[in-house]
C-alpha cells in the first residue's frame, strides 16, 4: 500500500487489481480460452471483449487469466514469463487524472516500479502524453509478456482519457496486450485496429452458451435435473444469454417436476428475477429519452428506422439505434447494413411489462401506426400481428383478407392459422371468404376433422348472399373439395369437383389454377397416366412461380420426381429436385436478414425424395444428410400423409445402414400416426405394405 502511494497524494484501493474470484465449478469453455491463447500468440493490440451485462465477460477472461499463467506453452515464443495488470473500473474513474493515476498503479502493482518521471507527470494534463510516451518506452524494455485488463471499461466516458488510451494503444511495444471488458464499444479508433488485424473481438454471439454448455450448466453447475427438450427451449428462450439462465435456474429451485416443463413455456422477461436483474444492470443507467424510445419500440419484432420514428415521432432514431448496438443494450443487427434490428427475446418481454405498467395509455396507439406502417410497405404479415394486437377485428379482416393467398402461397399456413383462432368466432362464421382460407390452412396442416365445418359454414354465406367474388370464392371451395375426394380414394369424383372449379376460376388468378393443377396432376398419377400427370406438375409449377407459391412449386416437383422414380429416371428426377432447392433457397431471402421465412414446407418432400434417390444409389452418407433436413422440416409442417412417408423412407434407410433397431422405430412412429386415425386409407394401405417389406428384406 505505501509503495503504490508513495508518488501519489490519492489513496490507492488495491483491490481493484485483484482478478476477480471464479467459481471452482464452472462451466468450461475450452474454445473461448483456445481463441483467447491463439489471440495471444498472434500478438495484436489490443482484445476487446463487447457484450450486454450478464454475458459472463469478466468470469471469461479471468478464468483464461487463471488458466494462462499456469500453461507457458500458450505464451508467445521466447517470452520469460507472463504477468497480468487487472485494473477494476468504477464510475469514479471517470476522471483523467484518476483513472491514469490507477493505470500507472496497476502496472507497477505487477511489474514494480515504472520510473519516477510518471508519477511527477501524472497531475498535469499538458503532459499526459509525455508520461504515456515514458510509460511505453519502459515497457519495451522489459522481457516479460503482460497483460493488461480494463474491466468495466463502458463507465468511462470521458474524451480526454479515449484519447489518451488511443495514443497507448497506437504505440504500445509487442510483448504487452491490452484488454479491455465493456458492454459497449469504448470509442478508441476500432474501424482502424480492425482492419490493420491489431484487433480481437468477442461478442455477444461468441460468449452466449452453446446447447451443450447450457447443458452443462443445469446439470452440473445448478444441479437441476431437466430433459433434453426443457434444456433447448431455455437455450433458445434466453439466447445463451448466461445471466438469464442462471436467473431461470433460481425459478426453477424447489419446483416439482410437472411444473418445470409449464415454468419454462412461460418463462419471459415478466419473470421476477429477470425484472430485477434488468432494472438494477440496465435501466438505473439509461437516460429517460432512451429508455422512453426503447419502451416504445419494444412492441415491434423487427425495428429499422423510418419505422421507429414513427412510433416515437422523433427524427433520430437511427442514431439511436446505432447507438443502442455500439451501447450493448441487447440489441442484434439483422443486415449488413444496419438497417434492421431486434431485441433479445428476453429483454424485449422485459420492455413490453414496463410499457404496460408505465404508458399504457401508449400501447394501442403504437400497434395502430406500426400496422399502418407496415401495410404502406407491403409488409401485410406483420402488419396484420400489430392490427390484431389492437383487437380492432373489422380492420384485421380486411388485412387478412389481403394477406391471406400471399401468406399461403409461401406455405406459412400456421401463420394463417393463427390469424383467424385470434378472430372470433362468429366474424369467421359471417364471412365466406375467412372460413374458405380457414378450410384451406387446415387441408394443407392435415388437420382435416374441421375442415367440413368450415366449407359448410361457406357455402352457407354464399348462398345467403353472393359477394362480389363469389364464383372465385366457389372455385376455391371445389378445389378443397376435390381434394378432400382424393384424400378418401375417389378419383373420378375429385375431378368432377376439379372441373367445376375450372369453370368458375377467372383466369387471373395464378395460385388457385396451380393448385387446381396439382389436384388435377394427383388424380392421373392414380389412375396411372404418368405422362399427362408429368405434363400437368410442369404446368403448375409454371403456373405456381407466378403466382409466388413456392409450395405448389415445390409439391409439384415432389410428385413429379416421384412418377420419375417409378419409372426409373432418377437422373432426372434428381435434378428437377435439385432445381426445388434452389428455388426455396432463393424463396426465403429477404432484405431483413432474420425476418426471412422458414423454409416452405413443401421442401420436406422435396428433401425426403433426394434421400430417398440418394439410397437406391446406394450414396448413404447423403441420403442420411437428405432425410435429417426431410424430418425436421416435415415434423415442423405436421401433415401426418407427409410425415408417415419420410418416416418410412427413414426406416428403410435404416436398414440399409445395419441399424435394424432404428428402422423399427421409425415404422413404429408412421404406425402410430395410423392408429391415431390421421391418415387415409391409401396411407394405411402403404404403411402396412411397408412393414411388410422391412419383414422379408430382413429375413422375417
């Protein structure tokens, strides 16, 4: 203590050197420390660790410290040793004088004394540079590697000491590395430490748990015993976010078991815990203006600017936006270009609760213009989210109504779906057109049971009063129809359905004609006139890249590659294939990088059909890459008729793999689907041939 004041007339508080203590049971994170020890060897400048709070940062870097100076191999090549300078920040620090005061001390608390001429220069401003410039000169005299750290680096503010670091950082000789600890980017030239590779970078995305560390955690940190499944929805809720796990595993202390799963569906950012967390790291230090315009946006699942501005009537949100990404204040850039954002899930619930408790007067007014908003851009999906938010059900038919073929046609039937469960009930059973895009959302999900109900219900209006698109409303009813007709093994009558739907079709309206071709391609594949059915796929895939239906198009070429197949052209049904991938490839982009769709469902078959192409050609290692995608996508869609056929190709491949035990239950997942009763008779019939082929292949 009286050595490090002895040039000083300011109380030196030696524990803001010390390395901060970590827990003896912590989750290991061999990569980071791996990256960390490579960046060392490297030698650049400076590492900057940038994350919002809760994100592990300080416990990272003096674990890798720990870690470090016990492990020489990790040092740079003719290095005499390893010496860490970790200097705590506080708010007090923010002053020149001080906080170079305790830059100096924290050096010379590692490597003794630095040469008197600092000290003598340290009170006076005018000479910060000489002090800096004899402070660097004396480290590149020494033969030890060192390291300096700055934790907590974002409670300095002042310009004075930016541009002072700068000029340490610009000249500092190559045995000794700065780190520096923020949640948010310290303003000290980064653009130009990056692009010369003097600059090591860990953020967010590199320090939130992976599956397996969150894992890990639970299990053997926190001592919760909890399933696979229950660990993933954490993982995925919190978005690694270590703060908000740990703050989920002290909810989920003391619960029975039967209430974990019901915990973790509804655990947000209203969580308790979660809302003290916030309010004590984030908000206490947040200016009124941003946290108004953070309250405000919270509403919103993708925020860019013009739209920002809007909600907020300020002209300056994206200044603020870049602001709140440099600050850390949980916020992700969707693009390149910084045009879009969103909050993390968690901090974004958080948000939403405190708009509710402190505007709430506000909340109705925000969901009306960003819907506006978004229905000027052409953005009717979100746009129909916000008017329903609103409960103004009138308006939110008319925007459903828009939406609904675009929405279809790309095959986010789930998001259809859940438009019209949150109307009520009666509006849908008043309106024609609702209740034929409800029956049309249930036929493609394969939740049929309804589906009657609601054509009836159709039907009803119809014939009570005829709108002014009712032979195009009656043309859509025959479609379903006809399908339903297919689906129950009656061909003949499906295409007499089919043909009245074709009279009343106005010829503009690409979607519904492609799906009518679809049906009309199914009904020769039955009747086994495999090259009218080829013709008619062909037209509706035309018919369906017009219209924008990446799902037609994409069926379309499931079934066709199928007739192929039967009729042994596997080169070509391949690449017909292959052209689908493409096509729902370049289907899914978007200007706003995490706003573009998941995949159209109609991609399992296309998937499933590869695998299955893949393993007649005996390429296993493919057709089992081929049937993983095909599952997950396929179980995602929840058509049983789909599902039964990847789980059988599935099993098939299975077999050919050697894994017999797997192959069964593969069978046993489609059989169940059957007993269920979710499945035509046609399936029936296939999955019970299918059993049989696995029996005799296998010598049963």
């Amino acid at each position: 203590m009286n050595t490090l004041n002895r040039h000083s007339d300011m109380p030196i508080l030696t524990t803001k050197f010390y390395i901060p203590l970590s827990l003896p049971d912590l989750v290991s994170r061999p990569h980071l420390i791996q990256r960390l020890n490579a960046t060392l060897l490297r030698r650049p400048r400076m590492t900057l660790v940038a994350a919002p709070a809760g994100f592990g940062k300080t416990t990272l870097i003096a674990t890798w410290l720990r870690i470090l100076m016990k492990t020489p191999e990790a040092w740079p090549v003719g290095t005499a040793g390893l010496k860490c300078a970790w200097l705590s920040l506080e708010g007090d620090d923010n002053n020149p004088t001080r906080f170079f005061t305790y830059f100096v001390a924290t050096i010379e608390n590692t490597l003794g004394s630095v040469g008197d001429d600092i000290h003598s220069l340290l009170k006076s401003p005018s000479q910060r540079k000489a002090m800096l410039t004899i402070l660097i000169n004396n480290l590149a005299t020494i033969s030890w590697e060192l390291v300096i750290i700055l934790d907590d680096y974002h409670l300095i503010a002042d310009t004075t000491i930016h541009e002072a670091l700068s000029f340490f950082i610009d000249h500092l000789p190559p045995q000794v590395h700065l780190v520096i600890i923020s949640r948010m980017d310290p303003p000290l030239s980064l653009a130009r430490l990056r692009t010369r590779g003097q600059l090591t970078e860990l953020r967010a995305a590199d320090l939130r748990f992976t599956p397996e560390e969150t894992a890990a955690f639970f299990q053997d940190v926190m001592g919760l015993v909890l399933s696979m499944e229950d660990i993933a929805a954490l993982e995925a809720r919190t978005e690694g976010w270590i703060a908000g796990l740990q703050l989920a595993a002290l909810s989920l202390r003391g619960r029975l078991s039967d209430n974990i799963t019901n915990f973790i569906t509804d655990f947000s950012g209203s969580n308790r815990h979660i809302i003290d967390y916030l309010a004590d790291e984030v908000l206490h230090q947040l200016d009124p203006d941003v946290y108004s315009f953070l309250c405000q946006t919270a509403i919103l699942d993708y925020l860019t600017a013009s739209l920002c501005d809007v909600l907020t009537g300020r002209d300056d949100s994206q200044e603020l936006l870049r602001y709140l990404e440099q600050a850390n204040l949980f916020v992700v850039p969707l693009d390149q270009q910084r045009k879009w954002y969103r909050y993390h899930h968690l901090f974004a619930d958080f948000l939403r609760n405190n708009l509710r408790q402190d505007m709430p007067e506000q909340v109705i007014g925000l969901h009306h213009r960003a819907a506006h908003w978004y229905e000027q851009q052409g953005m009717l999906g979100l746009a129909v989210n916000h008017i329903l938010a609103t409960e103004d059900f009138e308006a939110a038919t008319l925007l459903i109504e828009k939406a609904a073929q675009t929405t279809l046609a790309r095959g986010e039937f789930h998001t259809l779906l859940s438009w019209l469960r949150r109307l009520p009930e009666s509006i849908v059973q008043e309106n024609a057109q609702l209740s034929i895009l409800f029956a049309e959302a249930l036929v493609i999900a394969g939740e049929l049971d309804s589906v009657e109900f609601y054509l009836h219900n159709a039907e009803q209006q119809l014939n009570t009063a005829a709108p002014e698109n009712y032979q195009e409303l009656l043309s859509e009813l025959l479609v379903i129809r006809a399908y339903l007709q297919i689906y129950r093994g009656n061909f003949y009558t499906a295409i007499d359905f089919a043909q009245q739907a074709l009279d009343y079709l106005p010829e503009d309206n690409a979607f519904i004609r492609s799906i009518l071709l679809w049906v009309l391609g199914f009904t020769r594949y039955f009747d086994q006139d495999f090259d009218t059915a080829l013709k008619v796929f062909a037209e509706a895939i035309e018919l369906g890249k017009l219209a924008g239906s990446s799902l037609i198009v994409l069926l379309s070429m499931y079934v066709s590659s199928l007739l192929l197949r039967i009729e042994g052209r596997l080169e070509l049904a391949k690449e017909i294939l292959l052209q689908g991938v493409h096509f729902a490839q370049a289907d899914v982009q978007s200007v706003i990088g995490e706003m573009s769709r998941h995949p159209s469902p109609g991609l399992g078959g296309v998937y499933q059909m590869l695998g299955i192409i893949a393993h007649e050609q005996n390429d296993l290692v493919i057709a089992e890459a081929y049937m993983s995608r095909c599952i997950e996508i396929v179980e995602q869609w929840g058509n049983a008729e789909i599902i039964v056929d990847s789980y059988i190709a599935l099993a098939f491949l299975r077999q050919s793999q050697g894994d017999f035990e797997a192959a069964g239950a593969s069978m046993r997942k489609a059989e169940l689907l059957v007993t269920e009763g979710r499945v035509s008779e046609l399936t029936v019939l296939q999955v019970n041939a299918s059993h049989a082929r696995l029996g005799l292949s296998s010598g049963n």
